[in-house]
C-alpha cells in the first residue's frame, strides 16, 4: 500500500467509523428550547466520539495494512 492509498483508506475508514459511532448515547431532552430541533441531543459528547473514531479506525486500518501486506488483498492494494 503506496503512503497516498494509507492516507485515503485511514480517511475512508475514519469517516464511516465517524457516521457508525455519532448515536452513540444521544439522548433528546424532555423540554427542547423554543426554536431548537426537539431531536437535538442534549450533550452530543463530539470530543469523546472523535476520540472513540480515531481509536477505531486506527485498529481498521492496521487490520487493513497488514492484510494488504500479506498480500491477501494484492488485487485491492499493490505494495510500492
């Protein structure tokens, strides 16, 4: 896996990680401010599910770089 197709796939798994963790323990409040979406969370918690992304997608992604180093996905990834 050249350094440029690392990038894109760490930025692909990264985004769908992202897309799968953001509900994680939404929770809509009882009493929504006047003008607010009533399904707004209360506390999204972003800095934490950022955390949580980069930890997942970082352990996707080596999973995926020592696949395609072993050659099991030499059709997907040519090594430089």
């Amino acid at each position: 896996m050249t350094v440029v197709g690392g990038i894109v796939a760490f930025i692909v798994i990264w985004t769908v990680v992202l897309f799968t963790v953001l509900p994680w323990g939404n929770q809509a409040p009882e009493n929504p401010e006047a003008g607010h979406a009533t399904s707004a969370p209360e506390n999204p918690r972003i800095g934490l599910k950022f955390a949580a992304t980069t930890g997942i997608a970082t352990v996707l992604f080596l999973l995926l770089w020592y696949a395609a180093d072993q050659g099991w996905l030499a059709l997907i990834f040519r090594a430089g």
